[in-house]
C-alpha cells in the first residue's frame, strides 16, 4: 500500500480525504494538526455594538494581505 502525503494536500484536499477515510488515524491526526496550526480568530461577537465595522475592517484586511502576498 502506498504511503499518503498529507503534507503535499490543501486544508480542502485533506479535509475531503479524511472524511472520505474515517478509520484513517493519521489523516485524521493530520487534519487536527493541520487546523490547530492556524486557530480561527474571534473578529468580534453578535452583540458587539460595532459588529458589521469590524467585520468590514477584518474584510478589508484580508484583501490587502491577499492582494500583496500576489504582487
């Protein structure tokens, strides 16, 4: 049996891989190392009285990392 390279996978590709292969503890120990390495950030919660000024400025900022991480 060949041997997979969780490393070579996309978060997607391997996300899809691993639910595709259940049993599989190393891509699902993969998977969980791969989303503890980058850990979701709070931008700011429903009650926030700025809520849609955060969301819009977290927005833009995600944007301008993309478009200079292109040029």
């Amino acid at each position: 049996m060949s041997q997979v390279n969780y490393n070579a996978m996309s978060n997607t590709e391997l996300k899809q891989y691993f639910l595709k292969h259940r049993g599989n503890r190393a891509a699902f120990q993969a998977y969980l190392d791969r989303i503890n390495q980058h850990p979701l950030r709070i931008i700011a919660s429903p009650s926030d009285p700025d809520f849609d000024e955060k969301v819009q400025a977290a927005i833009r900022r995600k944007l301008e990392a993309t478009r200079n991480r292109s040029t």
